[in-house]
C-alpha cells in the first residue's frame, strides 16, 4: 500500500512564514494569530500521524512546520510584549499614537 500524505503540509509552513511577517508589520496580534493557526494544524496532522506512523511518509515536513509556528509564536509574543511596554512607558495609547504619527511624518518628508 502506498503512503499517504498527512493533510495541511502546506498549509502549516505557510502559515508559519506568514507569521514571522506578521510580527514585522503588527504589534504581534497578526504573527500570533497565524502562528497559532499553524500550531494548531500541526499539533492535529502530528496526533494523525501518531494513530498510524507507517501510513504517512511527510512527517518531517509537519515537523519542520510545527518549528516554524513555534519560533513565530515566540517571537509574535515578545513584539506584543513590546508593543505593550512601549504604550505604557509613552504614557497611554494616545501618545503612543501621537509618536507613531510623529515617525509616520518623518517618513514621508525624507
């Protein structure tokens, strides 16, 4: 019998990817978002694989994927953990802001 592929290979990987991208572009909520959505994919394919183990061949793959959630997942928390100091050491979300639209300004006038 030939072996099967276990399900959201892809899925997890880009998932995980994504997320390291995500912790760039947000506070941390998008890369914690998309790096639990992947964790949650592989930890489900790893407990499909454990019922049968010589019926799939793509463990590693899902295993290399539940990796990449794991380090986004570290890293969206930290940016978030960041993200939250800087608000409160800046005074509140409003100067936070006020200082994000400072930066946004400098930005576009060089």
């Amino acid at each position: 019998m030939e072996n099967r592929k276990l399900p959201n290979e892809t899925a997890i990987l880009v998932l995980g990817i994504i997320s390291f991208i995500a912790c760039c572009c947000s506070s941390g909520l998008g890369g914690l978002i998309f790096s639990g959505i992947a964790y949650y994919l592989a930890a489900k394919s790893e407990k499909l694989y454990q019922l049968n183990p010589d019926q799939y061949d793509n463990y590693s793959k899902i295993k290399t994927g539940k990796i990449v959630a794991i380090i986004g997942l570290v890293l969206a928390i930290l940016s978030l953990l960041l993200s939250i100091f800087y608000i409160f050491s800046l005074g509140g979300i409003d100067a936070y802001m006020e200082k994000v639209q400072e930066t946004m300004d400098q930005l576009q006038n060089q």
